[in-house]
C-alpha cells in the first residue's frame, strides 16, 4: 500500500510573528516525512501591523506555496474552508495554528501508512496533554493499529493533527453562531461528545497520537486571543474601522504549563504568551508600536 510523495500542510495564523517562527522550525524539524511538504497558510489581519511581520517572515522562508493575507480577517472556519477548496489535494493533510511548538518527533510517514491501512482512522491529534485515563466521566480506548497506540478521542480537534482530506471536505461547515466556537460547531455537526459510545466515537474516527500515559507531542506556547470574543466569527471591527479588542492580548514572557511536558528533555523555554485582556496592555502595546 503505497503513500503519496506531498503531504499538504495546512495553518492558522493570526497576527503572532513571535510565535509562528518556533511553531514553523519545531515542525521542521520533529515531524519526520519522506516526501515533499506543501505549505499553505492564512494570516488574519487582527492587529495588521504584527501581520504585515508574519507574511514578512513567510515569504522569507521560500517554502509556502500560497499565503493568504485577509484584512479584514475571516476566522478560522472561512480560513479552513478556502484552503480546503482551493489548495488541500493530498490523500491525507497536516493541520498547524500558529501558536503550537512541537516538542517529541513524530515519524509522521509511519502514521500516514497505519491511517491508509485503517480507513476508519480519520483524524490522528498530536496532543498539548499526557493521554489521560479519563476525562469527565469520558474513558479513553486505547487502541492498537499496526503497532501504533492511539487513544479514541470524543472530540475532534482543530489544532495540531493528521487529517484524512476527502472525510474532512465531506464534513467541514462554517460556523454560523458567533456565541460557539468553530470547533465546538464541527463537534456538533459530527455528534462527537463525552455522552457518546465508543462505538459511535469509533465512526467518527478520531484519535489521539500515542498510548494512555503518553506525554504532550506540541506546546501550546500562547494562549489564543483570537478565538472567541474577537474570533471566528469573522473578528469584530468597530464602526470606525478599528478592531474591536477582546479576548487576550500580547504580555510578558511567561512559561506555559509543564504538567505535560516531556518530562526527559531540557526545561521548557519561555514563549511570549496571550493573557486576559487589559487596556493597559493595549496602551502599551500601541505606544511600542507592535499594534495599529
């Protein structure tokens, strides 16, 4: 059973030129394909001046075939939407956000093989948490395919993850309420959910890299700003044109979680990392310059 020699690689980005460049070289390094990767990726002008940075950077490293540049931003729903439509042709294809570091290698070859063995397998996540044992009254399956462990997932999450191209064309739709995320909107589409069976999970075919116990594969090295309030929906602008702040915005450097973490590697560095919106912070970040 033969694997294609492109993978296309998918990502989310949204005004955050300091945290793209780790996502980008971790995954260059940790994620391990034999053939050729086609990048693609969709930078939202949240805070225009961090973007023009971040397609600045893109265009630097000669390895995107496209870039989307929106301004005014769509969110991450339409951003999906049009790279599936338009750009997204390989069998299987990589999902990345911007603000995710990749930590353990991950032979991605090896799981590409096991999902083309496995047609039922249609989502394969790289996650930010050790496998638990359960979550909420939820317990994992751990599942063996091929030699390869994988945890039966009641969510399918848009973050970083391994995806079978035809099962998600099928599947994906915009999500029309403003007041639920998108994935928590692809998540209902499905039926995916804690109440579910692991039987219907199972049709579903999502799944967690790695055994119960199995540590955190990504970092997520910034909380997110650009999800709920200012987010998906498309990002809110005010009448006079300016983006109407909400959610997180830039702050001081601070380390990310370690409860997860590869407990065998060096300390985790600092990242920069997105807290709780303040308009101190805005104030400060406009008189630095690093937003209009």
């Amino acid at each position: 059973m033969e694997l294609q020699n492109e993978l296309d690689v998918m990502i989310e980005s949204s005004s955050r030129p300091m945290l793209l460049p780790y996502m980008i070289d971790s995954v260059r390094k940790n994620m391990f394909y034999h053939g050729k990767m086609n990048w693609y990726i969709n930078e939202d002008f949240v805070y225009p001046a961090e973007s023009k940075k971040v397609v600045k950077y893109c265009h630097s490293l000669e390895i995107f075939k496209k870039i989307y540049e929106n301004n005014p931003p769509i969110g991450i729903g339409q951003a999906i939407q049009n790279m599936l439509n338009n750009d997204i042709k390989s069998e299987f294809y990589l999902n990345l956000q911007d603000d995710w570091e990749q930590f353990i290698p991950i032979n991605l070859s090896r799981v590409l093989w096991v999902m083309k063995r496995n047609p039922h397998i249609n989502l394969i996540a790289f996650n930010k948490r050790i496998n638990p044992v359960s979550v909420s009254g939820y317990k994992y399956l751990e599942e063996e395919y091929d030699g390869l462990r994988m945890c039966l997932s009641y969510q399918v999450p848009l973050y970083s993850a391994i995806i079978r191209t035809e099962w998600m064309k099928k599947h994906w739709t915009i999500n029309p309420d403003q007041h639920r995320t998108q994935e928590s909107h692809f998540n209902r589409v499905l039926d995916a959910g804690l109440t579910k069976s692991h039987e219907h999970l199972r049709e579903i075919g999502s799944y967690n890299y790695g055994a119960i116990g199995f540590p955190a594969v990504f970092s997520h090295s910034g909380y997110s700003w650009a999800t709920k309030e200012v987010g998906e929906h498309p990002r809110r602008r005010s009448k006079n044109g300016e983006l109407a702040y909400g959610g997180n915005v830039l702050h001081d450097l601070k380390p990310d979680s370690d409860v997860d973490y590869p407990p065998w590697l060096p300390p985790k560095p600092e990242r920069p990392m997105f807290l709780d919106n303040k308009q101190e912070d805005i104030k400060r970040l406009k008189a630095e310059g690093k937003i209009l």
